[in-house]
C-alpha cells in the first residue's frame, strides 16, 4: 500500500504538470454554446483569429499566459454548457448569448482545415480586454494600442511581426500570433500560409509588400542561427557561411537566398506561382538589422514595442527592406513602379509594358561628368573632362571676416532646415531617357542634365559661402554643374554661356509621390509628438524642446523617416563596396534602374542653392551672416539664446518671407543648438566647423548605407 508521503508526492507532481485543456473538438463545442466567435475569443485573448483556429483543429496549442486565461474561460463553459448527456445537462441545447457572425478566412495561401462546425474567419480589431482575464504578462508587455486597423482582408494582421524565442510574434495593434516554427524553412512556411502578414501595393501598377518577420536574439537561436554574427568585414557585408546548417536547410526545402545571402537583412523566396509572390523579409535584431542611427533605441526594445515602432513606419512609409536607405530607395519604386499592364494589339492579351514616369526595367549608364572616377564608362572611355561636384555645403567663413560687433554677441545659434533633402525633391524635374551629348547649347533651366560652364568670374560676398561649390570657395575655371545651379547663376542676373552638356530629352517629377509620402510621414508624426502646424513660434520652439520626451516609439519613427531621407538621396549613387573591387568593374548597384546619380545631384544641388537663397535674402533683411554652414544646419551670431532673438519678423510678428522661418514642415526651421559665441569662433580659428559640433554630431548627407 502506498504511504502517505508517496501519495503527497503524486499529487504535487500532478499540481506542477502544464493545464490541461480539454480536446480540440470540445473547445470547439464550447465557443459556440457559449455564441462567441473565434474573432471575438482571439481578441480577448490578446492573440489572432487563426491562432484559435489552430487551438480548435488541433494543429498547436496555447502558451502561458493564455494556456491559464484560456483554460479557466473553458472550465467556466463547460459549468454552463454541459455536453449532452453529461452529468447535470440540460436535453435542450443551451441559447447562444451572441449571434455568431459570418467571417472570413484570415489565411494567406490556401484554407486552415477546420472542423465541419467552423465557418472561414478572420482577425478583426480587438476590443477591450474582459475584466475576467489576467493582463499581459510583465516579461511580455503588450504593445501600446496607437497603430491604424488594418483593412486589407488579405493581410489580417499587419505587414509584419516580430517573433520571440517562445514562438510569440508581435504584430501591428498589439496581436500576438503563436508560430510554432522550429526551423527557418518552416518559419517561412508559416508566414506564408498562416499568419495573415503582408501589406497592400503602393500603386495599383506595383507589387503587394512581403511579409517581414523580425527575429528576437533568442528566436534566432532557437531557429538554428547564430546570436551574433561575427566577422572582420563591416557589419553591412556580414553573413552566413553557404555550408551553414541554416543555409543548407533552406536550400534543402527548395528555397532560396538573394545575392546578399543570409545576413542581417534576407530575403527567403521562391519563383512566384503566378500572381501570387512567396517571398518572405527577415530581420535579425542581434546581427545589427536597425542601425542604431536610424532606430535610436529600437533594438533593445521589448518585442511589441519593435513591432509598434516597425508597424507605424511600415503604415507611412513601406514595410522595411533593409537599411533605411535601402527602404528609401524601395519606396521610390514602390511608388513609381516600372511597368504597367497593357493590352498588346495583335494578340489581345495583357502583357507588361513600360509605366509613363517610372525609370523603366533596365539600369542606365549615366553621362561620364555624372558618373564616379571607378565607373566603367569613365574607365573604359579613359574620361578626363572632370565631374559634378554637386555636394551638401561644408563651409567656414574666414575668422579675419568677422566683425567687431558680432565678436560681442554673446550666442552662436544653429537652425537646422528640416528634411532638407526631402524638401528639394519636392516638384523637381529630372531625367527619365539617356543623356545625349551636346556641344555649345543654349541653356535652359527647365532640361535636366549636367553642362560644362564657367561660373568663376561670377564674384561673390566673402562672407557667404558660393553658391556654386559644396566648399563654398569660388570657382576656379570651367566646370560641370546641375541644371539648378547653372539656373541660379542666371537667377542672380550672370549671363551663362555653356561650353557642353550631356541633357536629358525625357523628363518628369519622378519624385513627387516619394516626396508626399515622406512628408506625410514626418509631418504626421512630429504631431504625434506634440509639435503641430498651428503652434506659434514660442510654442513650436517649446514642442520641439520636449518631443523627444514623449514616445520613445514615435521619436524612433521619426528619426527613421528622416534616415529614409537623406539614406534614399544617397542610395542613388551608391559606390562600390568592399576591399576586393577593382577599379572598372561593374558593381551590384549598377544593375539598378535606380543607380541615378543625375538625380541625385539635381536633389543636392536644389538643396544647396535653396540654403543660399536664403542666406541671401537673412542678409539683405537683416544685415546678419552666417558663421557655418553644414549640409542643411547654418549658425548664426547672435543676442539671445533663441532664433527669435535674430530672425526677421514684420511688425504683424508674422516672419518675413525669403528667410528662414520655424515650423514642423520640410523646408522650415528648427532649433538646432546653442553655444557662446566664444566657443565658436575657437573653433573657427582651428579650422573646424561650428555647424558639425553645435548639437554634438555629424549632419553630413551618408551616402549609400
């Protein structure tokens, strides 16, 4: 006979086992005894639709948290809804308290088996959580509910998730998904058939976004992947060994990698079975995937804060791709897809065809002026004839230049134009054809292109840097400028005389729809943060002083936006990179319809003279020069401690139009830092830029992460 202790053992044994839920049929049952829709079970579990589709079929099961919630809802049905012909049960079948509601199936790729007593159902937003259920779990916190519904009934679930060593992934909304995948293979599989991720096309010409899964260090492990990818490249170049277990897994299933191999950012795909894509992004947080540049803060975020953060930049802007400048120049396409549907004439069908506007479907060799030293048309062609320099402004004003009277100031005050880049893409013509080669043109400010002219007898104020050269020095002899700058030249009355010119005969705003995007984008959620359009100045100063206090998620949203920027201009004229390349070899990037370093240099060059125009006109209002300049960040000398103290206001108080003016919009102004005057001319007398230290980093434009 067993002894009481061995009886105690037994039963605490018993006590520590995991809840047992009663079979997936009765589950089932249960639900609709009680007139609950799988919608409506899945949002007060905080988790998806199809999750509890999978609960009911017995394809997975819960984990805690919701294994207990889940378990004790069950216990309290069975109390009220008896199976027939158990103890206590009533003949008659119990009323539904709620009409079950028709839904529809939140797969992607092909129907979930159900029982024949389940209808198709889909996710819908989730309402409050019952009073009965316990909250979240504090390792686990839900994410802040802040995100739009999503709408497409294709996509239930947002554009992506971010799944954690347990098999949780974190959606958009604050739902929660429980993927079972062990393996990377099978990690796909499951995006792809079951977890209701992706997002709708940009244009009705392009492509919907591919689901993106975002992989937590321990998910990464528990997938088979190393925590941290090591190695002596840069990080960006990192990746796994082809004979890698992972690697081979993948190949195994009959998947495949991109050129880029499986690094921080891959891409997991297979040819598409007609219409329907079968591409998979994943993002591993531990290898570096969010620069902390562009995510400041992101990476070590709890998983539904990533998702939160990543969903609100994916609903404005685009479902990550890579980098932000990678996601920069993704939403150019995006937005400007290449081809189009057309019907061909002799046969009927519709075929691809070339979308008006779009760069077209194949790279384009620039003119050699536009293209860098190592490219293979000015090796190959043995070019001499020089470049565009069209860069961002670099410029110091000479020490010996300044006043008596502004040496007095007690304040040197930095303005930093927001999203300037983003600003002079707004509207801007460029190139859409090859360039043709032109010998003495008459110029025209409304051709795109780059022409050889001689702007060096074109005199210049010292005390304000050239309009026609990023270090702000004066030209020296002919060289080759962008439109923008050549026209700004005649602006300024200079009667311009083009030697050559390599010109564009096709042209449009290619940019627009990127533009508006982004600037949505930031304007959207700079007021998220407080700072709105209809703020006063004083106000607008205050708001910005504090936002960054706000939302930790919102701040790293906005920075993203702004990296999305400046990482997209300069992705259009991406060198070649890593310590093999060999001078005249033609680099990944080339393939490209994107590699534009024409557009490029009509975004800078459009930028640069934007900030000349308005030093111009702050000289000719107020008698002030600036001290620096740096990309689209100026200092000024100054009375006070605030851009109020110097900037010109009419005496409405209204700011004076053609200055730098306050505001949360691109193209307006905000305050960038305040030092003593003292400290900026010491740094002045040593060579060193006051704009690049003023706020204690680099504004420089990064060229192509």
């Amino acid at each position: 006979m067993a002894t009481e202790e061995e009886l105690f053992a037994s039963v605490d044994a018993l006590l520590e086992e995991e809840p047992q839920l009663p079979s997936p049929v009765e589950r089932a049952r249960l639900r609709e005894a009680a007139g609950i829709t799988q919608a409506r079970l899945a949002a007060a579990l905080k988790t998806s639709t199809q999750s509890v589709k999978n609960w009911e079929n017995g394809r997975s099961e819960p984990k805690p948290p919701r294994l207990e919630a889940y378990q004790r809802l069950l216990k309290g049905w069975a109390a009220k809804y008896p199976a027939p012909g158990a103890p206590g049960a009533s003949t008659a079948a119990p009323a539904p308290a709620v009409a079950p509601q028709p839904e529809v199936s939140a797969t992607v790729a092909g129907p979930v088996e159900a029982p024949p007593a389940q209808a198709a159902q889909t996710a819908r937003t989730a309402p409050a959580r019952p009073a009965s259920l316990p909250a979240a779990s504090p390792s686990r916190p839900a994410a802040k509910r802040t995100a739009k519904p999503v709408d497409d009934p294709r996509f239930p679930h947002g554009p992506l998730a971010v799944l954690d060593g347990d098999g949780s992934a974190y959606g958009v909304d604050g739902i929660v998904l429980d993927c079972p995948a062990a393996t990377v293979p099978e990690l796909v599989e499951w995006t792809l058939r079951e977890s209701g991720l992706g997002a709708a096309k940009l244009n009705r010409h392009g492509k919907d976004s591919d689901p993106l899964i975002v992989l937590t260090a321990s998910a990464a492990v528990r997938l088979g992947l190393p925590e941290r990818l090591e190695g002596h490249e840069q990080r960006r170049s990192l990746r796994l060994p082809e004979d890698h277990p992972v690697v081979r897994q993948v190949a195994k299933a009959k998947w495949r990698l991109t050129q880029r191999g499986f690094g921080p950012w891959a891409r997991i795909y297979r040819t598409a079975q007609g219409t329907r894509r079968q591409c998979v992004q994943l993002a591993v947080l531990s290898w570096d995937a969010l620069d902390e540049r562009s995510w400041p803060g992101v990476a070590e975020m709890e998983p539904a804060d990533v998702a939160r953060v990543l969903g609100m930049y994916a609903q404005r802007v685009i479902t990550p791709r890579g980098s932000t400048a990678v996601s920069g120049l993704e939403l150019m396409t995006a937005l400007r897809p290449p081809t189009r549907a057309v019907q061909d004439r002799a046969t009927g069908n519709w075929v691809p065809g070339h979308n008006p506007g779009s760069l077209g479907t194949e790279p384009m060799d620039p003119a050699p002026p536009e293209a860098t030293p190592e490219h293979p048309v000015v090796v190959n062609s043995g070019w001499t004839g020089g470049f565009l320099d069209e860069e961002a402004y670099q410029w110091v004003r000479d020490v010996d230049l300044l006043t008596d009277e502004e040496c007095t100031l007690p304040y040197a005050v930095g303005l930093d134009l927001n999203t300037a880049f983003l600003a002079a893409a707004n509207r801007l013509v460029v190139g859409l054809s090859a360039p043709d080669h032109f010998h003495a043109p008459a110029f025209n400010p409304k051709i795109p292109g780059s022409w050889l002219v001689d702007l060096s007898p074109i005199e210049s104020d010292p005390r304000l840097p050239s309009p026609f050269t990023p270090s702000g020095e004066r030209p020296t002899g002919p060289a080759w400028y962008q439109t923008h700058t050549v026209a700004y030249a005649q602006e300024l009355g200079h009667d311009v005389h083009p030697i050559e010119a390599y010109l564009r005969r096709e042209t449009g705003a290619y940019l627009d729809p990127w533009h508006d995007r982004l600037r949505s984008a930031y304007v959207d959620t700079l007021a998220d943060l407080g700072v709105t359009k209809d703020l006063s100045d004083t106000e607008f100063l205050a708001a910005m002083e504090r936002h960054k206090d706000v939302d930790p998620a919102l701040t790293a949203v906005l920075a993203a936006v702004k990296a999305t920027v400046k990482g997209g201009v300069g992705k259009l004229r991406e060198r070649p990179q890593g310590r093999r390349y060999k001078e005249g070899e033609r680099w990944p990037a080339l393939q490209r319809p994107t590699w534009r370093p024409d557009i490029r240099a009509a975004v800078i060059s459009r930028a640069r003279v934007n900030m000349h125009r308005k030093l111009r006109n702050m000289a000719a209002m107020t008698g002030l020069y600036p001290l620096a300049v740096l990309s689209d960040c100026v200092v000024y000398p100054s009375p006070g401690d605030s851009p109020l103290d110097f900037l010109p206001y009419a005496a409405s108080g209204k700011p004076q139009p053609g200055g730098f003016r306050l505001g949360p919009t691109p193209g307006l102004a905000k305050l960038e830092g305040v030092r003593s005057m003292l400290w900026a001319v010491g740094l002045m007398e040593q060579g060193l830029n006051p704009a690049r230290h003023i706020k204690g980093g680099d504004a420089v434009l990064d060229e192509g992460e």
